[in-house]
C-alpha cells in the first residue's frame, strides 16, 4: 500500500484526501441531523 501512495502523484493523493474528508464529513452531518 506504501509503494502504491509513492507511485501516485501527491496532487492525486491531496485529491483523494479531499474526498474522503468531505464524504466523512457528510456521514457526520448526515447522522446529526437525522
């Protein structure tokens, strides 16, 4: 998995960690105002 995040470009990752971060942050809103 390490070798994988190297081989990516960093753009890609801060992409990746973007998405990731706003769909949790969804759930959590989500969840709250259920």
């Amino acid at each position: 998995m390490k070798h994988f995040y190297k081989m990516m470009p960093i753009s890609t990752s801060m992409i990746f960690n973007l998405y990731y971060s706003n769909l949790i942050g969804n759930c959590i809103f989500f969840f709250v105002f259920l």
